[in-house]
C-alpha cells in the first residue's frame, strides 16, 4: 500500500525507551524509512535522561555493550545509521517534563515546525504522572497533536486536528499482568499499528482495545471470559532447543527478538533453518539489509544475532537448507546436539508442505510443543499444539485446516526464490504481530514450563485477536 502524499512535516516523539518505548521507536523508523516518498517529511524525536541498564537487555531493545549510555543516544545513533532515509532522527537525554511548551516548540522550529502546517504525535511509556501531566499540558498547547499516554494497565489518547477535538483521552484498558517482553511488544506494535493507518490513509482510530493477558484483543468491548487452560509441560529448570523453521517476515522477527530472553535463560538454545535467501523484495517486512542480498537467511540471522550477543554464540546455530522430510528436520535438530530436556518447534513457513513435514516430526515425540503461525496482509492465526506422554492434548494445524494434508502446491525446494517471495504478501505490521503472538507463547514455556494448547485468531488493524483452546476432549 502506498502511502498518501502529506504537504506537512510529521513528528513522532517517543518519551521512555525502556521496554516498550524502545521496541516501538525501532519498528516506527525502519515502517518510516520504508516509505520513500519524498513529500512525507518524517520526523523522530527520542527523549529519555537515563542510561541503559542491565533490565533493558532483557526487556527492550538495547545490546549488552550498549550498558551505561544515555538510552536516547544510543537508539538515535543506531537508527540514524540504519534509516539515513529519514530526515531528523534526535536523541535529548531530558525529561520531557523539564521543558516548557514554548522550549519544546523552538525545540521544533529548529527542524523546520510549522505550528499551521504541521502535525505533531506524541508517546509518553514513562508512566510517570510528572510526564504525563507535561504532555497533557503540550497537548493543550498545539494546533495539530496527537498524545498516547502508556499506563500499567491502559493506553489514553487525545488528538485535535488544527481546532476540531477528535477524542479526549479514552481510557483503554489493558489487564493485569507482568511487564513481560511479550507484553512490551504488544504494546510496541499496537503504536506501531495506529501510526500506520495514518501515514497510510490519514485514518485515526479512538475505539477502546481490551485485552485479556492470553492473546485476546477486542476493539469496543471486552472480550469474553476464558478459563485458565494452561498445561504445565516443564519444570522451569529444564534445558530448551527451539527450532525456528522460516526466517522471513514472522520467524526472522521472532528469532531477532528472541535473544532477550535467553539472556535471562541459560538453558536455551536457538537453531534457525531456512534455504532461501535475501532479495531486495523482503528488505521492508524482514529483518535484513541491503548488504545481505543474495545471502542465506538462516546463516545471516544466525551471524548478526551472534554479533549482536556474543555471549550466546555457543547456543545459536543456523541450517542453511529447505525441509523436504522429516529426516531432514532431524538431521538439523542433531547437529545442535542432545543434550535438551525439550524441543520447542517454531514454524513460520508460507506453504503446506513444510508444515507436513513439520507435523510429522512433531508427531515423533512422546512430549513437544510445535508453534505454526499463518498470516495474509493483514490477518492471520497462530496454532499452539501440545503432546503429552505420547498423546495429542492439542491438535496440530491440519485438525483446523485439512488442506495442509492435500494441497498439491510444490514445496519450498521445488520453486524459483522469485515465486517464493512473491506468495502471500503480507505487511510488516502484520509480520510483527504473528512474531509478537509465537513470543506470548514461548516466554511462559520457556520461563515457567507452561504452555495453553489451541488457536489464537488475529487481525492487525482492527486491533482483534481472539484465543480459542482446544484440547484432546474437545476434538472428538
């Protein structure tokens, strides 16, 4: 989709870069840089006083060789040099609260603000009520201003577009739970989304989104009560290798991400397979860049994730080739070694004949859980399916969807790259999101040794998913 022609300068401020803040301000520039378009005058201003500490390693998107520098600093640098597309990129090692409206506004003027002319988003993920209240203030002083306030447990947002009041801080409710990665990306791509439905059609949305900590999201309402079905699969001790098969637009930006809670995990391991390589197609939805054209995608992931976590070197491992057995996807899981209590098989393929493959090795194992995400353009579904002591207590994606079984479509090893990344085109919100659900479901396997068995339905941006549990009683 391409996006509109704006005759105005567009500033995206982002207040907090730990946790969420930062994750978003990662995802916005490289959505932004993407555009190209040359009367879309972007602008991304990141605030934050405090340096990267050891927390952010593990929950936001710093490095650990990133450890005392100013946040802002080092994630402007970083994207500057990632996306020399867009305009302004500016780190300010300040509070937002410690300016005045009229500082913040010569602030702007400085890169070329026009009060009449331009538009001005504003992200506040401090939760700090000094922020908040310095936001509240900015807001009241703007023409054109759209604030987003991240609380604990809600997201307000309040937008006037020149004199007209759109909507006055509607509370969205979020639920109750830790302030897991997961839940951080969640939140990153939930920003992420509305930011895209305005660049790309000038559409601001106020409806109230509800969460309900298990993947369910409902714009308007609450969504419906679900009992708890989790099943406890591990002991919190035991040692983990999760095969990512697919490292594209939902497995490349899920293994990426991956690595912030292995650092908090020793006994995981991580082997990315996929045979096919770079094109410049993939460079706007997958976690590549121009000078990994032509290269495999397994091998580079693995490579840059090595660079990035030299301390988890020992425990990542790539497998630069198609699956067209299950044979193939063992002799992959040996070369990693024995010696794991579990496999956690993750897929993130677009074509049924990897996913026989997939489930047949799953069907192997007396115990193992294998994770299949699905996604279009915009929608999609994420499969959880769990074996027990040689029993299926969740079913695998052919229950849900026969035709995994009889599609006669070639497999992966058997088309050109070009038809490859020409199939089911899908946007880079929606590839985020799909990443986003597989982590809601790996971070509490791996963490706490528990897992909910059955089908998470999702649409990106009509801000809906829906969690359906199936177990092994339920599919007579």
């Amino acid at each position: 989709m391409a996006a509109p022609n704006y005759y105005m300068n567009i500033y995206v401020s982002i207040i907090g870069l730990s946790g969420a803040g930062g994750f978003f301000a990662k995802e916005f520039a490289r959505y932004a840089a993407s555009l190209k378009d040359d009367e879309t005058f972007l602008k991304l201003l990141l605030f934050d006083p405090e340096d990267v500490g050891q927390e952010d390693i593990t929950k936001s998107v710093f490095l650990p060789q990133d450890v005392g520098w100013n946040r802002a600093a080092v994630l402007s640098g970083a994207l500057r040099k990632a996306y020399p597309s867009i305009t302004c990129i500016k780190g300010i090692a300040r509070n937002f609260s410690e300016f005045e409206t009229s500082s913040v506004k010569k602030l702007l003027s400085d890169n070329y603000y026009e009060l009449e002319k331009d538009i001005y988003f504003l992200f506040d993920f401090t939760c700090v009520k000094k922020q908040e209240q310095a936001v509240k203030k900015f807001w009241e002083g703007c023409k054109s201003c759209v604030t987003a306030i991240y609380r604990r447990n809600s997201i307000s947002v309040a937008s006037k577009i020149s004199s007209l009041v759109i909507a006055n801080f509607d509370k969205v409710p979020v639920g109750k739970s830790r302030d897991s990665l997961s839940k951080m990306l969640c939140v990153s791509r939930i920003c992420l989304a509305f930011m895209v439905q305005f660049l790309s059609g000038g559409n601001i949305s106020f409806d109230d989104i509800y969460f309900d900590g298990r993947f369910g999201v409902s714009l308007g309402r609450r969504p419906a009560e679900v009992l708890d079905t989790a099943i406890t699969f591990a002991k919190k001790t035991d040692s983990w290798l999760i095969v990512c098969v697919g490292a594209g637009g939902t497995g490349g930006n899920f293994t990426k991400e991956l690595p912030h809670i292995m650092l908090g995990n020793e006994n995981v391991s991580l082997l990315i397979i996929d045979g096919d390589r770079v094109e410049e197609k993939n460079l706007k939805r997958q976690p590549y860049g121009e000078q990994d054209i032509q290269q495999n995608k397994a091998d580079i992931l693995c490579a840059d994730l090595k660079t990035d976590y030299p301390m988890l070197s020992e425990r990542i491992f790539s497998y630069p080739r198609y699956l067209d057995t299950a044979g193939d996807l063992s002799e992959a899981v040996m070369s990693c070694g024995e010696n794991y209590d579990h496999m956690l098989l993750v897929g993130g393929v677009d074509n049924h004949a990897a996913r026989r493959v997939m489930e047949s090795f799953h069907n192997l194992y007396d115990s193992s859980v294998y994770i299949d995400a699905a996604n279009e353009w915009s929608e999609g579904q994420t499969i959880i399916s769990v074996r027990m002591d040689g029993k299926e207590i969740s079913p695998v994606r052919s229950f849900y969807y026969p035709d995994v079984l009889t599609d006669a479509s070639p497999s992966a090893s058997e088309r050109s790259c070009g038809a490859i990344n020409e199939s089911s085109p899908q946007h880079i919100c929606t590839n985020l999101c799909s990443a986003q659900m597989i982590l809601s479901v790996v971070e509490p396997l791996i963490m706490d040794g528990k897992v909910h068995g059955g089908i998470v339905y999702f649409d990106t941006f009509s801000q809906f998913s829906r969690f359906q549990p199936l177990k092994a009683e339920d599919m007579v």
